[in-house]
C-alpha cells in the first residue's frame, strides 16, 4: 500500500467511526431508540429541527447521541416477562433487553442514581432512576407473545416490567401499575444524578 492509499484508507476509517473508541455501532436498519445526554458512546450528531421533527417538537435537543435500530437491540442478551395488561386484563409474554443493558450499551454515566427521562412518540414521558429502573426490573419490549410489536400498538419498543412481581405495585389496581411504561418508546434521556 502506498502512501497515498494509507492516508485515504485513514481518512474514511476515521469518517466511518466518529468518536473512536467511544463510537456506538452506526445502525443499519431504521432508528428505533436514540440514548442522550451523559452518555459516554455516540453515533450520530444533533437534532436537526428540520430531519427530526418529532423529537424538535417534543423540545428533545443533543448534542449526540447513541442510536439503536432493531437488530442491534437484538443482539443485546433478551429478559422475558409475563405481567397482567391493563388493556385486556390477561397476561402477556414480552421480551427484550434489559433496559439498564440498554443504557450500559450507551454508556450511561452518573451510576445507579443517574436519573434516566424515558419518551413516547405521543410526548408522553416518565423519569425514574437507574437504580429504580433497575429494582424493578424494566426491560425494553421488542416482543410481544413472540411477535415483534408494531407501532400503531405498543411498540415497537416498550419500557415495562412485571408489575405483577413488583409487591408494592401488584397490589395497586390493574389500571395504576403501569404509569411509568411509554409504549411507543423512541428517546432516552440519561440526566445527572437524581
């Protein structure tokens, strides 16, 4: 190889993974979650309020993030749960990874008592702490009794977990455990300590 070939090969490895070794996997398929804020990991750039209008109108704004697109949440180890749904009253399999591997994918800093904003396509939003989301054992649905979830449902992501395993939770009313579960999961917000 010669010099000149050197320095090109340089020069798109270089393009091809920003950040170095802190570059996240560029997804291949279409973005299914992006992880902000005190993320260490990252693989693409800020809002673009003209590209990104949800996340523009939701008032989401980085610098940089950590993408995800579905196959690289699959290649994260899967949780599976069982927990009664608010919407029929019946129990459900879901899977998915778990939602604090998720934000250790991302790199995510400030340790257990980091505060993470979990964000739905509809707006809707819900904080909790690592350690919280941890306790109760949160998972990023892909899956919904084996088949992925379609948006237009609850997906394709959902942050949930089994309330029915939760004491505290499992004897609350049906209709109340699952407040801090965006269906429609697109963002991830990884604040300070809490």
């Amino acid at each position: 190889m010669n010099k000149r070939q050197f320095l090109g090969a340089a020069a798109l490895a270089a393009v091809a993974a920003p950040g170095g070794a802190n570059a996240a996997p560029v997804a291949r398929g279409p973005v299914l979650l992006t992880i902000s804020g005190n993320i260490a990991r990252s693989n693409r750039g800020p809002v673009d309020p003209a590209l990104d209008q949800m996340m523009h109108k939701q008032q989401v704004k980085f610098q940089r993030a950590c993408t995800f697109d579905f196959a690289e949440l699959l290649r994260l180890p899967a949780r599976t749960i069982r927990p009664t749904l608010e919407y029929d009253a019946k129990p459900h399999t879901l899977r998915g990874p778990l939602l604090a591997d998720v934000l250790a994918r991302a790199g995510a800093q400030g340790g257990e008592q980091a505060k993470v904003v979990l964000r739905a396509v509809d707006g809707y939003a819900v904080a909790m702490t690592v350690k919280e989301a941890r306790a109760q054992g949160f998972i990023v649905a892909t899956h919904l009794d084996g088949e992925p979830m379609a948006l237009g449902g609850l997906g394709p992501l959902w942050a949930v977990y089994d309330a029915d395993r939760v004491p505290e939770m499992a004897a609350k009313p049906l209709a109340q455990r699952f407040g801090a579960c965006p269906w429609a999961l697109y963002h991830i917000e990884v604040q300070g300590q809490g």
